[in-house]
C-alpha cells in the first residue's frame, strides 16, 4: 500500500495553475519529487526543513504540500501543526510522506487533516492520482 486517501479540500485549480510546495530533509528526494511533479505540469518549490517550509509558505501561495514525516529537527507532524495554527493556510492540502507509514503515524497526521498519506518508493503515477483527486474535487 503507497497511497492511503482520506478526503478532499476545495478550490483546487487545473494541473497547471498548481503550485506545490515539497519539503524533505534529504536532497535526493526533493530533486526527484520535483522531476515527477514537474512532468506533471504542476509548478514545484522545495525546502529543506519544517522551517523553511514556514518561510516558504509565508511568502508565496501553495495548494499542495508534500511533507516529509521523519524530518529533524522539527518534524513533519510539528510542521504540520504549525501549518494548521495559521488560518490563511486552512485549505492548503497536506500528503504525508514517509517511508514508514504505522498506524501511529497515520493517526498522528489525521489530527492535522493531511488529506493523503504516500508512502516510499512512490511513482508518477501516484502523484498524479493525488493531482487528479484535488483537481476534481
């Protein structure tokens, strides 16, 4: 199991005028999930750190943010929350992704409202199921 849906969140534009935000703490995975999501026709951005993620989303509008979990030092849930403190960002969706996804994890996130959870290795595919979700809804 990569890919766990669990709702949708509204005012989502066509692929093109998506702008998504990835946040991971290895360099590799920010350069391949810019690839993919590149060849999907979405505007990608990326940082580093939960605390750039803040930075980033200060200054510039996402609809997506790919959120890596097991980030230091402030991890994804901690980012998450603070994501979720700030009104302006109520209907930016979230995808967890991990390479580990327990029970543990995937409640700890719900409390956040992540609307997708993604597990590692993932394809092309997947995030495009996720787009076409938020697209559509």
């Amino acid at each position: 199991m990569r890919l766990i849906m669990l709702e949708k969140k509204e005012n989502i534009p066509t692929n093109d005028d998506i702008k998504v935000l990835i946040v991971d703490d290895v360099n590799i995975n920010l350069i391949l999930g810019k690839r993919l999501l590149s060849k999907l026709g979405v505007k990608v951005d990326t940082a580093d750190s939960g605390v750039q993620c803040l930075e980033k989303m200060r200054q510039d509008d996402y609809h997506l943010i790919l959120l890596d979990i097991q980030m230091e030092p402030m991890t994804g849930p901690e980012t998450m929350a603070e994501i979720r403190k700030n009104t302006h960002w109520d209907q930016v969706s979230i995808v967890a992704v991990s390479s580990s996804l327990t029970e543990e994890i995937i409640n700890q996130c719900r409390a956040f409202s992540v609307t997708h959870f993604l597990k590692r290795p993932f394809l092309k595919s997947d995030l495009n199921t996720i787009l076409t979700s938020l697209v559509s809804s």
